[in-house]
C-alpha cells in the first residue's frame, strides 16, 4: 500500500492561532540545486540545518515543509522539554545508558534555552517543572517505576499525596503524584515558528512545499514537490513518519494520531483555584491525559490515540470533555475553544529510525512522543553523521527501530493492545 506523503488535519492548531499573522516563506517553484535537501520544518529539520550550517556555512541548504510553520505537527504538541528521559524509556536497571541519555536532554534543553533567549523568541519557555500522577492501581503501578527511576538515577522529586495534589493543580481526581522539576514547558507554536524565523542567511525554508518523490539522478538525488524540484547531493528526511513515503523504512515506523484541546481562559474564580500558575502533568499511564495550564489561564488536555489516520475530531472533541469534566467536575460543562490532532512517528520499542538508509539519504525519524528535545538532539547527529564528523553510538544510546509486521496485522495489534490497555487503565484516560 503506498504511504502518504504528508499530513493533513482536519481542523487548525490552537496554539498557533493566538500567533500573530507572518508572511509564509515561498512554495517551491520550478528546477534549482543545493548541497542538502531537508524534509520536514520541524525540531529535527532544524536541528539539523543549523548543524550544517555550523559546519559549511557555504552550503545551499534547502528545507522543504508541507505546511505552514506553527500549523503543521510540530506546533500541535503539548510544549513539554524534558531535561531527563521520557517515563516510557525510563529503565533503572540500565542506569548508566539513562544517565547518558539524561545528559543529553540537559544539554540539548540548554541549548534550546540558550537559542531561544539570544533569538528573543517569545514562546513562554519557563522551567515549571512536572507533575506525574494516578488515579487506580494500574497508573499506581507505572508511577512507582517511574518513581525508582527517578530514585536509581539521583534526580530530584517529591512524592505527592491526593490532597497535596490537589493544593497544587486544582482537582481531586489523582490519588498519588510525583512531582519532577526538570521539565520546561513552552508555546510550541511560537517555539517553531521562531526557530523558522531565525535561519541562517544560507537556509532557504519553502512553506506549502511538500516532498513527493525523491528518485537518483546519477550521484545526486531529485527531490520533487507539487511545484518544483530540486536536485542535491545529499537528502535529510525529518519527516517524522511520513518519511516512509520517501524510502524510510516502513517496516520499523508507524504515524500515531494523538489529539489535543484547549479551554478558554477560565473565569477568574477557577483561574485562581486551577490555573494561578503554570504547570504540567504527564500521566503516570502511558494511555493517560497529559493536562497543563497556559500563560493566559486555560487548561489544556491531551489524550487518545488512532493508528495511521486521523479520527473524527467531534468525537474526540466529546472524549476530551468527557476526562477534563471527570478531573474538573466545576467547570462542567466545559467549554473549548479549539481540538486538534496530529501526528507522532512511532516505533515499536521506542528507539529511533536514525541513518544512512541508501547512499546520501538519511534519516531520522520516529521519537515517540517526546521529540521537541529528543527530535532536536538527533536531528543535529544527522546532520553531524552525513557531514562525516564524529558522532555518539546513537544505536547503543537510543537502540534501533525493531521490526514490526505489516498491515493488516499490524492494525489489528494496534488496536487491540490499545483497547485491552485502555480498559485496564480506564480511569487514567
Ligand atoms: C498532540 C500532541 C502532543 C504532543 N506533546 C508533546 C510534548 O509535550 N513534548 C514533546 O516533546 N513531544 C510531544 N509530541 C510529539 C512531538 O510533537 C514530536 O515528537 C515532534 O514534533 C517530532 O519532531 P520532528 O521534527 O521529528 O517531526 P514533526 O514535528 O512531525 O515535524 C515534521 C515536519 O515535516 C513536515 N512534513 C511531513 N511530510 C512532509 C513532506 N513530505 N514534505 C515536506 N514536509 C513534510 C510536517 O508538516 C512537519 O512540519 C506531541 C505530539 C502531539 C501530536
């Protein structure tokens, strides 16, 4: 079956219509060449375009985007930058591969950080910490591993009770917490549209400029969108899933569909009660809601899941509703301003598609959920690998992609591990 190229939603990204209006950087028109091709304006693509920059400023680098920064996936997350591993990587028994990995994060968060402030790009970047909670026994249960990890590891935490959690973010709902402070929270929106706006001179970004083809042309790669072509030596897909559709590996990788809300600012009673700080929770429960507060006093929940497409965001607009009602029972009934999907590259172990995957065409793809920090970190390897520098293991790091089976089988197995798992942990969704 062939792949789709590129994503498409069916309704806008909240975070970026708050954004005041920016002029799109021009569609791909007609023939031309560069050094290197970039797929995808996201944390990778960028990452690895400054990487290259910094290491042949001369080069021609072209990024080629299917939407307009801010609509597309990397505006639609959550605005969560770990500073240490994600809860699912999280092993304690392999302490010494997650303290790397931790390092990492620091790192690349300061990094971010240290971008973010010398661009002066306004995104809301503020270390509020996170919170991780549960509610029954299941969510219980990850949440305590989490909590060895965080204990095996030497990081910093405190345990909350149902109350203490409450004190803090306002619902009753959990039962138990953890609360980690390193964690930024960010505009994700205006985090991409800045890094877009504050490319290098040598960095040419076309918006509305999706890659449809990249075929050899002697040494060389062409690249074809709906408008033009360019041909170049060496080609970056950062594309996240849909790299597949390019000459990824879609044996190893899956689009996941997750999907977000955002209420109106709350009156100012419940603003004081809820949202009087700005703070995020991560659930405990891998199919759990993810909720976080916003500069301007919202609530923000995400939650489900759906394999390769998109589901019908009026039905998810009504199970949003349902979990943020059940965790905020006084502000029933509650009332959204936007709901949105988008997209995450999946792997079936968590490790990256990250490489050489034919002579001068890379890849790197595939992070899970928690790609502003991670996405950022192997984009700039990419990078790094194609220019021939140095680069960490990132297999013996990260681990490589495994194997999954093809579809139907693979649907299937998506759906029935989520439903099976949804059910035992009903009470976290
Ligand atoms: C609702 C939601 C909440 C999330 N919350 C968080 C969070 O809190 N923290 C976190 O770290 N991660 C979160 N994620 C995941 C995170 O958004 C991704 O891991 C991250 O964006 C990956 O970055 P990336 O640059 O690799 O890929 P992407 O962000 O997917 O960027 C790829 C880019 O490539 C473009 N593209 C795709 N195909 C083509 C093509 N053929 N031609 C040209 N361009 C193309 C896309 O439009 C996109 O702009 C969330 C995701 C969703 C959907």
């Amino acid at each position: 079956m062939s792949q789709t190229t590129h994503p498409s939603h069916q309704r806008p990204c909240g975070w970026n219509s708050w954004l005041p209006e920016r002029q799109a950087r021009p569609i791909l028109h007609g023939q031309c060449e560069a050094d290197v091709v970039i797929i995808g304006a996201g944390y990778t693509g960028f990452a690895a375009a400054n990487a290259w920059q910094q290491a042949r400023p001369e080069d021609r680098i072209k990024i080629l985007e299917a939407d307009r920064v801010g609509e597309g996936s990397p505006g639609r997350n959550s605005g969560f930058m770990l500073e240490i591993a994600l809860a699912n990587d999280a092993r304690p028994q392999e302490l010494e591969r997650m303290e790397k990995l931790n390092a990492l994060s620091r790192q690349t968060m300061a990094l971010l950080r240290e971008r973010v402030e010398q661009l002066g790009i306004n995104c809301q970047l503020e270390r509020s910490g996170t919170y991780r909670a549960a509610r029954s026994a299941i969510g219980q249960r990850a949440l305590s591993q989490y909590e060895d990890f965080l204990k095996a590891a030497g990081l910093p935490y405190q345990t909350l009770n149902g109350s203490q959690l409450s004190e803090r973010i306002g619902t009753r709902y959990y039962t138990q917490g953890v609360f980690s402070p390193d964690c930024y929270l960010v505009q994700p929106a205006a985090l991409i549209v800045g890094l877009a706006d504050s490319l290098g001179e040598g960095v040419e970004l076309h918006e509305h400029s999706p890659a449809t083809q990249i075929v050899p042309d002697g040494k060389r790669w062409r690249v074809n969108t709906p408008e033009g072509e360019v041909i170049a030596k060496q080609v970056i897909l950062a594309n996240n899933a849909f790299s597949r559709a390019l000459g990824a590996d879609n044996s190893r990788l899956s689009a996941i569909y997750t999907y977000a809300a955002i209420t109106r600012p709350l009156a100012p009673a419940d603003r004081q009660h809820i949202a009087a700080t700005t703070w995020g929770l991560l659930p405990a429960h891998r199919l759990g809601c993810t909720l976080r507060t916003t500069a301007d006093g919202r609530l923000m929940i995400r939650s489900r899941y759906s394999y390769e497409h998109e589901a019908d965001n009026t039905r998810i607009e009504t199970q949003l509703k349902a979990s943020l009602e059940a965790r905020y029972p006084e502000l029933t009934p509650v009332r959204f301003d936007h709901v949105w999907g988008g997209t995450t590259g999946l792997t079936y172990n968590g490790a990256p598609l990250w490489g050489e995957i034919q002579p001068n065409l890379y890849v790197s793809a595939g992070c899970n959920g928690g790609g502003i920090v991670k996405g950022t970190y192997l984009g700039d390897a990419i990078a790094r690998y194609a220019l021939g520098q140095p680069v960490e293991d990132i297999a013996s790091l990260f681990g490589k992609a495994s194997w999954m089976p093809p579809d139907p089988v693979r649907r299937l197995g998506f759906y029935l591990a989520s439903e099976v798992e949804r059910r035992k942990a009903k009470q976290e969704t």
